[in-house]
C-alpha cells in the first residue's frame, strides 16, 4: 500500500472527538467531524491530484468546474461529496493506493450531508442519535486509517485513559479520598454591560431589535388605548443605562418606568439621560432581597402593581430563571403582562462560512461564565411553567439581505464580536495557563475571519429574535 502525503491534524481533535462521543454530546460530535472530514476530502483530493497522469487531470479540473469556481480549497462538504460522487473519485484514490476501499464506498456520504446541513441550518430542531454520531465518527477514523494513520484509535484511546488517570488523581486529592464527583450546576453569566465595548454594542442592539420589540408592545398599545383613563406602569429588568427602556416606553400611555439593573454606573448614567416618567435603580436580580427591595421601589414610587414586566436578554444571563420570572409575579395584577426577549445561537447560519459560526458558537458555550445561548427557544416553556396565560412567541428574521455595509458590521457587532471577551476574562485570570492562550488567539482568528466575511456584500446571514408574551 501506498501512502499519501496528507499532512491531516489530529493529535488533539481526535480526542475531543472520542470524549463527546462518549459523554453524549452528538451535535457537537457531528459538527466537528464534518469540519476534519471536509479537511481529509480536500487534502486527499489535491495529493491524488498530484499523483495522476494528465488526462486524469483534466478529467477531474472539468468536473470540479461543474461544482464550483472557487477551487477545491474552498469547497464545502456539500460541493467535496458531490465531486468525488460525480469523479467517481474513490476508484482514482484506489489506483494510486493500490488498495481496495471498497468500505469507503459502503458508506452513505449524501446522507452525512444532509444530516451536516440540518444540524447546521435548522439547529434547534435536531438532535443527532448515537447511530447518526456513531456513523460519522466511525467514517472519519476509517478515512485516517488509509491515509496512513494506522495505530490512530489505539494511540487516541491510551491518551484518553492516561488523562481519565490523571483528573481521577485530582479529584482524589481535591475530595480528599471522596470519589463522589457532584453534576456542575449552571453558573450565573459573567456578564457585565460595562465591559469594555460593551456600551456602544448596546445601543447597536437597542436599535437593531427595536422593530421586534415594539411588534409586541404596540399589541400591549392596541389593547388598552380604548380603555377609558388606562395608564400603564412598567418594570424593565436588566435596563442598563436605559436607552431600550426610553425608546420602547416613550408612549404616553406608560405613565411611569422603572428600570433595574445590577451595574450602578449605568443606574447613574440612566437616571443622567432621562427624568420625568422613568426612574432607575441597582437592584441585583438574584439577591435573596430581591423582594423586598422591589417592594421599597414601588412603594417609593406609589406604584401598586405593575401592569407591564418587560425583559431584553437579560433572563438568559441568570442562574435559575423560571424562579425569577414566577417572583416576578407578586408585582403584577389579574390584567398584567409580561414580555421577554430572547437570544438563541442555534437560529445563527450563514452561508458560506466554513463553518466557522458553528465553531465560534462550540467554543463560547463551553466556557465558565457564559450566558445561556439557547434561551430564544425556552421562552414559552419558561413563561407557561410559572403560571403565566395564553403565552404568545413571536419570531422576527434578521438577514443580511438588502443592509448596507455598515448595518452589516453593526449586524457582527451584536452576534459575535463580544464573544472573545469571555475568553479574555478568562485569560486574564489565568494568563499562563496553555489552553486559555490558544483557545483566545484560536477563537479572535475566527472572528476576525468572520468579520471579513460579514464585510462582503455577497455573503448571507440570518438570525431568529424572539419575543414572549404572556398574560397573569
């Protein structure tokens, strides 16, 4: 058998492969998977290029052509299967190994693609099985298998069992001698509004989701305007230095506005910027005088109930907030409404990214301290499951189709931009700690690329911004 020369990474991928298999995480394990498979297709496709005579060469430039005009280096999985379908490429790669990959063949690659495309386009809605997983996973392994890596699954499992030797080491020290490894539960996020950037990419969101906000509140409008006397007293929590508070609540009909938030500068620019009907406190949501002090506000503003709750992103940041939102509760009446809005990254795609969006997204949910970036989805179950009525979710798509090329770059502002910041955080705690180094300089290469991309007029982003409201 001949080798090829694929110079294929995986030291260190092939591992993080093997352990999100064995932990259950499919998603992540498919996604992942595809990425090497579209590396170990384009990498063998232009070493056998190399090895064949020229009227082969000319056979496969001619369909290559018909798959696209950017070259094979810039092919995705979709357009790499379709080639080596159409090139009948598995039977080139046979003349130059001088081998039999007749199991290659075995194996279903239209179907790993459509499977690829479904987890990448429609997310939320996907769970891949452990047969789905299990198939990729096992593809992958028995392309690295011809292409050289022969002891790769022995050298891979050796790797995994020393570092299970090694964390079980740890946490016998750690425990000293209790080998009772406790589930981690989820943390509050990290986050801070006055971090860094953090303002001027608030008040690009605030302007970016205003449309879908007030979708809901002028419904909240519409209903109470034909009452006689009908004046509304709002609460926004998590209101930062106001400016959604003041734009969505400048109707007259919302007689008084308090906004609370956990960071006192921006309480303090808040009550600066505005006056009049709003009014602006430091209020920690996850107090355990959370009540109390609420209770003091309204009873300092001579307000009874509220009669509107409203929440921009905020509820995804918080450790238990199904508890939040039925607390919430003891602030409203039989007439009151409550409005969240949500993030949710499995609703993010773009076309074409290599992937890169899915990888950016993998790499920021499994850091400490980060928000729950799936929340869009649970709005209604959050909402029904505290007791609130006829819970409503509206869905609004935001594209990059028809924006200007600033709004675009306001667009990757808000999506992705903050992200390097919670690797940041973490380095800086850190700062010679291996892994945080690479994982920061890993993922701010992605979002520079990313950037470059949102940059281009020809390239296509969507996200889902949803909004709940529900009724006491």
């Amino acid at each position: 058998m001949k080798k090829l020369k694929v110079d294929i990474n995986v030291e260190n991928r092939l591992p993080v492969l093997s352990r999100l298999l064995e932990n259950g995480d499919y998603n992540t394990l498919f996604r992942e998977s595809c990425t090497l498979l579209e590396e170990i297709l384009r990498k063998a496709y232009n070493a056998v290029f190399t090895e064949i005579t020229f009227a082969e060469k000319k056979r496969l430039m001619s369909i290559e052509e018909r798959h696209g005009k950017s070259g094979v280096c810039n092919f995705g999985l979709g357009q790499l299967v379709g080639l080596y379908r159409d090139a009948n490429f598995i039977k080139s790669l046979e003349k130059v190994l001088s081998i039999d990959l007749s199991l290659l063949s075995a194996y279903d690659m239209g179907y790993i693609t459509k499977v690829r495309n479904d987890l990448q386009h429609i997310t939320y809605e996907v769970n891949i099985s452990h047969h789905e997983a299990k198939l990729i996973y096992d593809y992958v392994m028995t392309w690295l298998a011809y292409l050289g890596y022969a002891n790769i699954e022995s050298d891979i499992n050796a790797k995994i069992l020393k570092k299970k030797e090694k964390n079980k080491e740890d946490i016998e020290r750690k425990n000293e001698g209790d080998n009772i490894i406790k589930r981690k539960k989820r943390k509050s996020s990290s986050y801070s509004p006055s971090y860094k950037n953090e303002e001027m990419r608030l008040q690009f969101q605030a302007k970016n989701t205003y449309p879908y906000d007030q979708k809901v509140i002028k419904l909240i409008i519409d209903e109470n305007k034909e009452k006689e006397n009908k004046e509304l007293v709002v609460l926004d929590l998590g209101c930062a230095s106001g400016h959604v508070t003041n734009s969505r609540f400048s109707d007259d009909i919302f007689t008084k506005v308090i906004g609370i938030d956990i960071d006192g500068d921006k309480i303090n620019k808040a009550n600066d910027t505005f006056s009049d009907k709003f009014s602006f406190y430091q209020v920690d949501l996850e107090s355990t005088d959370f009540i109390n002090e609420v209770q003091d506000i309204m009873k300092e503003n001579n307000i009874q109930k509220f009669d509107v709750v409203f929440s921009a992103l905020t509820i995804h940041h918080l450790k238990r907030p199904k508890k939040m939102i039925r607390k919430l509760r003891k602030f409203m009446n039989q007439d009151s409404v409550i409005v969240l809005r949500g993030s949710d990254d499995g609703s993010k795609i773009g076309y074409i990214d290599q992937g890169i969006i899915n990888r950016i997204i993998d790499m920021t949910i499994s850091v400490e301290g980060v928000s729950d970036r799936f929340n869009g989805r649970k709005l209604f179950n959050q909402l029904v499951s505290s007791g609130f009525k006829n819970v409503e979710v509206y869905y609004s798509t935001n594209d990059t189709v028809n924006m200007s090329f600033d709004e675009r770059m306001n667009l990757f502002v808000v999506s992705f931009s903050y992200r390097k910041d919670y690797f940041k955080k973490r380095l800086d705690k850190d700062p010679t700690n291996e892994k945080y180094i690479k994982e920061y300089e890993q993922v701010f290469d992605m979002l520079e690329e990313l950037e470059d991309m949102f940059a281009d007029p020809k390239f296509y982003y969507c996200e889902i911004v949803s909004v709940a409201i529900g009724r006491y």
